[in-house]
C-alpha cells in the first residue's frame, strides 16, 4: 500500500515533472474568493485531476486547480478550489495539497475563507482577521500516525498565525483604506449551518466567526512549520433573532462583494513578505 508520504512525493514528482517552478507562498482560496487568480502572472495551471492522489473538490463555487506563477518577484501557487470535511474526505486528505506545497518549498500560507459572524459587532461584508481559532468542534487533520517527515507528534499550536504577518496585514490593509477587524475563528465540519443555539455556544466559547474550511489546513501547515496568515469574510450573521436563514448563494455573494478587498490585501502581503 502506499503510504501518505509516498503519495505526497508522487504528486509533488508530477508536478515538478510538468512545471520547473518553486514556490515560496502558497494561497488557499475560499469560496466566491476566486478573482485573486486574475492577478497572478500565470505559468501553469494543473487540475487537481491531472495529479496523482490529489483530493478532488465537488462543491459550487470551487473549481479544483493548483496555479503556479508569479506575483511581482515573488513565485507563488494558488489553490484554486479547497477541499471539504464535510465533502466525505478524511481530515487528512483535506490537508493533503498543504503539505505538497510544503515539499515544493512553500514557506508561507495566506488562506480565506467565508465565514458566519458570531460577534455582535460584525456585519455581513466585514473581514476578520483570523487572531487564533478553535478548533475542537471539527476533526484534527493529525490524527493517525505522526507523519514524522513533516513534524512532531504533539504540535505547538500557541500562535497559529503569524503575529508578524498579522501585523503586516493590518498595515496593508490600512494602507489601502480596506476596514479589518480581527477574531477568533470556530472550526465546525458543516454541512448544514448552525442552529440558533449552536451559534449561541460558538460565541459564548470565545468564537467570533465561524466556518467550515482553514482549521486542517492550518494544522497541518503549522505542524510542518510554515508561517500563516488567515482572513475571513463575514457572509452572514448567525446571531439574528429573526430571519435566520441562511443559504450557500447568500455565501457566495457576499464573498464575491468582498473578494476586491481580500485580492488586494493578498497581493500586498505577497509583495510584502
Ligand atoms: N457557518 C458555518 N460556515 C459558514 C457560515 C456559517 O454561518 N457562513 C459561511 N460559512
């Protein structure tokens, strides 16, 4: 059988064998967030169908490649389309493109996501900054064998994202007249959105935005000892009284409204870092 390392070098292999690039940045896209990729000098782009033992995406709005390319000097790829929990993947399978990227030579995560506003204070369109995460309410990408070749078995996990490129976010981000608020971001596996009470706990645990996506991939990007860097958009807003509903297209709208502002902030970071 092959095991999960084998199957990483055997992607990574392929990869390298059809595009001689090495990638410092890697970015993760979250859903309705693709317009980012209009601003990459594009060098080759791979569904992740083409590569062996990649996990391939089913959900709207996702469309399934890693892009390779440049932005200013810097060699970056982009995954354009994330992978689920909640799509049946196994946790680690989830996290798997990250640590291909990692073998490639990414050093750096700047990911996204859409996620569901807990704190009272929030509004949908608004982007957090993700300070730290919770991420008990969702499965740990680690558990099985320690995968000794990326990290250690019992991970350091006191600063997740990076204070450094917190700090550098926020001064792009100021900058470029784009409002930030920061928070803590609750993992859930989904598929179905919260019920009133569930987002009444999140937020009372210390949650100020909640979603489904980042935390595997975040574990696994720190156990293998990258840099990370989160932000989320607040497409709706779990703690309403009355009306709510909430569906996926109101997800993907109010992302798309806010993905000008993420594509930029990104863009300055790549620069930046
Ligand atoms: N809950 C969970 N995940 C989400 C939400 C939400 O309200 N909004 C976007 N992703």
């Amino acid at each position: 059988m092959t095991t999960i390392p084998e199957k990483i070098r055997e992607a990574v292999s392929y990869i390298k064998s059809c595009c001689n690039t090495s990638p410092e940045i890697g970015i993760v896209l979250g859903s309705g967030l693709s317009n980012f990729i209009a601003e990459i000098e594009e060098e080759k782009t791979i569904p992740y169908t083409h590569i062996p033992h990649f996990p391939v995406s089913t959900v709207k709005g996702h469309s399934g490649k890693l892009i390779f390319g440049r932005i200013g000097t810097k060699n970056i790829v982009v995954m354009a389309g994330r992978l689920h929990f909640y799509e049946g993947y196994a946790a680690g399978e989830v996290a798997f493109p990250i640590r291909v990227m990692k073998l490639l030579g990414v050093h750096t995560l700047l990911i996204s996501n859409a996620a569901g506003g807990v704190n009272p204070s929030f509004n949908v369109g608004d982007l957090m900054i993700i300070t730290d995460h919770i991420s008990l309410a969702t499965v740990n990408p680690l558990i099985g064998k320690n995968e000794d070749a990326f990290g250690t078995r019992f991970p350091d996990m006191s600063e997740p994202y990076s204070k450094e490129l917190i700090g550098k976010g926020k001064t792009i981000a100021g900058e470029l007249n784009i409002p930030v608020k920061e928070g803590v971001y609750f993992g859930v596996t989904g598929p179905s959105f919260e019920t009133r009470a569930e987002y009444k706990m999140i937020r009372i645990l210390g949650g100020d935005a909640v979603g489904m996506s980042t935390i595997q991939e975040v574990i696994v990007a720190i156990h293998a000892g990258m840099q990370v860097f989160g932000i989320s958009v607040i497409t709706d807003l779990g703690i309403r009284a009355e009306n709510n509903l909430i569906t996926h297209e109101e997800v993907l709208q109010a992302a798309g409204k806010a993905a000008p502002e993420i594509t930029a902030l990104f863009k300055g970071l790549v620069k930046a870092i």
